[in-house]
C-alpha cells in the first residue's frame, strides 16, 4: 500500500501539540518549497542558476545563486501561512516577523541550502528546519525571545536531501519517517517508516585533514575507534555536506563528528539551524547528539546565528564517545 506525505500528516497529526490542520498546513509549505527548490537543483548546470551570486551572507560566507533562491523560495512558502509569525534563516542577519497576530503560534529556522559549496560539483546537498511553539506571553515584535529556545522545544524538524533522488525525512516527536519523491507524479511516498538509527554501525565522518586543528581527544577517539577496539573496525566516509553525512549515519549507522578548532573555538555548525534539527531527528530514531559536554538539545542558545560544535550518532558510538571525551 503507497502512502504519501500528505496522508502521513494527517496521521501523524493526532501526536502534534498543535492542530491537525495547522501541521498540515505548515509541513504542506516545505513540501512546496522542497520541489521548486528540486526543480532548480535538476536543472543546475542547463540554466543560469550555478555559481556565486557576488554576495556574503551574515555568516562571512560567499552566497551561491541556489542558495538565494532557496532562501526566497522557503521564506515565501512559509510566510503565506497564517499561523507562521517568526521565520529565522541562516543566510539573514535578522528574523523576519511575518505575523504578530494570535493565530501565529510558530517559528520557523531553517538552513536554505546546507552543503551550497558543492553545489558546483554536483555533489548532495539539503535543507534544514525546525518548528518551534510560541512561548507563553510571548511578544511577537521581540522575536529573538521567540526563537532562542533550547531544541528540546522543537514541536517538529526535518530535512531534505537533494541527490540521486529527493528525500525528505522528518519527526513530530513520534518517531522518524523518510519520503521519496516520486518525480513522475510530484509526490512524495514513505518509503523509510519509523526509521531506527543502528546500535553500533561500520563509519565515521571525521575531517582528518583539520586533525592538526581539532582539540586531541577527538583525533584521539577516532584513532581508537579505527583501531577495532569496539568491536569491529570503522571505515572513514565524509561528505562535507551535513544533510548527506547524516542521512548516511541516520541510515546505516556510526558517527559523525565536527568539533571546534583553533579557527572557530565555538565550533563551526549552526546551533539552531542545522545542530537542532538534526539532533531532534538522531534522539528519536534512537541515536544521541552532543556538543562534547552536553546533549544538543539542551542548550540555550545566545545568539540567532550560534555556532557549535556537533557529534551526533548511535547508541554504541555516542556511549564510547561520552567515556572517552567527557
């Protein structure tokens, strides 16, 4: 029996702190946004969409054409719902208020496009988003108080996976499912239901060219999980695009590790934007996620645009990780 993303909504909405209708709605925008963003990715290299777009983003970073449009493109899906006040995306320096009525209960982070560096190259990239409820009394013209929530807050994450195929994946709390789009008819189908993060999987993701870089203990870990001493021996995968790293390790198993160095003390990876989500999506398919003293989900983020630093994977990995570096 095929289902859809929109029938799983409807069924996963009974477990939404919110209404039915309102997850609907919100998730029916990302679906929106994930296939004009697709269209684009598919014809990268016939149309005038790859390169830089000659601008930085508040992040100090050269912006890619398919960066900005996937911006314009979830800030536009996303502010046509009423219940939408706050959106918070990576590539803008402030939260953009869409709404301050009532009836707005939800922030919206997102990643645009994470992984935009390989764009040229053809390699995998995504986008990332968290959903976070309107605290209590909580004024709408002073958005940072709205969005610089602990990740335990999240009501909804997910992300996409534009590659071989397009693949969205996502949690209200209840479990991670994953979806494929079907391109002949423009839906998405469950193909990867209630998703569980292996105990014990066969990779790392580690950049061993920054080892000179990172602090010791982390090239010390890596050094002692190649060498078998859990049991089996690790063999090294690195993409370079979180999405695809870990969707990997979501999938088959292992850890993905991305710790600070003497260039970035904080680490590198956005809190909000991409730790959050995918921390949210590792705990409830059974994995964990830290900072290398404290889970993810529980830190309290300072700043809209905070970075950290991320390791995040399965039981048996992430248990060996917290003896060795904490």
């Amino acid at each position: 029996m095929v289902t859809t993303f929109q029938q799983h909504i409807v069924q996963e909405s009974t477990k939404f702190s919110g209404s039915s209708v309102e997850l609907q709605w919100l998730l029916s925008a990302m679906i929106l946004a994930s296939k004009l963003i697709t269209a684009q990715v598919r014809r990268a290299g016939l149309s005038d969409i790859l390169g830089s777009a000659n601008e930085t983003n508040i992040q100090g970073e050269t912006q890619q054409k398919l960066d900005v449009f996937a911006d314009k493109t979830l800030i536009n899906c996303f502010s046509s719902r009423a219940s939408v006040g706050i959106l918070a995306s990576e590539e803008n320096e402030h939260p953009i208020i869409v709404s301050t009525e009532p009836e707005a209960q939800y922030a919206i982070v997102f990643d645009p496009l994470d992984g935009s560096s390989n764009i040229d190259v053809a390699v995998t990239i995504g986008t990332t988003f968290s959903i976070f409820p309107r605290p209590e009394n909580c004024d709408a013209s002073d958005p940072l108080n709205w969005i610089l929530q602990p990740g335990r807050k999240q009501i909804a994450a997910g992300y996409v996976v534009y590659g071989s195929s397009t693949v969205l994946v996502y949690s209200v709390g209840n479990g991670v499912h994953g979806f494929t789009l079907d391109p002949s008819i423009g839906t998405y189908i469950l193909t990867h239901e209630n998703i569980r993060m292996p105990e014990q999987g066969e990779y790392y993701s580690f950049n061993e060219a920054y080892n000179d870089l990172f602090p010791p203990k982390y090239v010390e870990f890596v050094r002692k999980i190649k060498s078998g001493s859990l049991g089996r021996f690790y063999s090294s995968r690195f993409i370079g695009s979180l999405v695809a790293d870990f969707h990997r390790t979501l999938l088959r198993g292992g850890i993905f590790i991305y710790p600070e160095t003497k260039n970035f003390p904080g680490g590198r990876l956005r809190l909000l934007y991409e730790a959050n989500p995918i921390a949210f999506l590792a705990e409830q398919a059974g994995g964990a996620a830290s900072d290398g003293k404290l889970p993810i989900l529980d830190i309290l983020p300072n700043e809209l645009h905070e970075r950290t630093p991320l390791v995040v994977g399965g039981k048996v990995e992430m248990t060996e990780f917290e003896k060795f570096c904490l």
